[in-house]
C-alpha cells in the first residue's frame, strides 16, 4: 500500500476523531455575542452587496446610452454587408448556372 493510501486514511481518522470530540461537547442554545467569523461574514455581505448595486448603476448608466448606439450601428453595418455580399453571391451563382451566352 502506498503513502498516499496511508495520508487518506490519516486524515479521514482524524476528521471523524474531531467530529467525535465536538459531539461530546454540551451544545449551548445561543452565543452571547456574534463572534469574529459572523462578524466578517455580515461585513463582507455588506460589501459584496453594495459592489453589485454599483456595477447595476453602472451598467444601467453605460449600457442605455453608448452601448445601445454601438450595438445598433454595428447591425446596420453588418446587415448591409450580408446584404451587399448576398447579392454579389447570388449574381455569381446566377451567371454561373447560366453559363456562357
């Protein structure tokens, strides 16, 4: 069996010993006051939360006013580009099954 079978079985035991140490612990009903870790938890959510209302505000802010022109101005300039090479396709494949007359 190889080292890497023993580490696996290592440390599996010893998360099921540690799961077995906490569940001899009385449970307390409610901690007295938040600890650290709730507290970076309410801290970062807060940011997080107030991240995404910026990035909506300038979303909304960009999109509505330069993207939408951007975006119309490039589909009517590819349409008219399908369009002019559809008909350079189409008179070629006309001439083409029409032969020399």
């Amino acid at each position: 069996m190889g080292t890497r079978f023993f580490l696996a079985l290592f440390l599996v035991l010893l998360v099921l010993g540690f799961e077995v140490q906490g569940a001899l612990l009385p449970q307390q009903d409610e901690p007295s006051s938040p600890t650290l870790l709730t507290h970076m938890q309410e801290s970062l959510s807060s940011y997080w939360d107030s991240a995404k209302e910026a990035a909506r505000g300038l979303y909304q802010k960009t999109y509505l006013n330069t993207m939408d022109e951007k975006l119309r101005d490039m589909y009517s300039k590819s349409t008219a580009a399908v369009t002019t090479y559809a008909g350079i396709f189409t008179d070629q494949l006309l001439s083409l099954l029409k032969g020399d007359q």
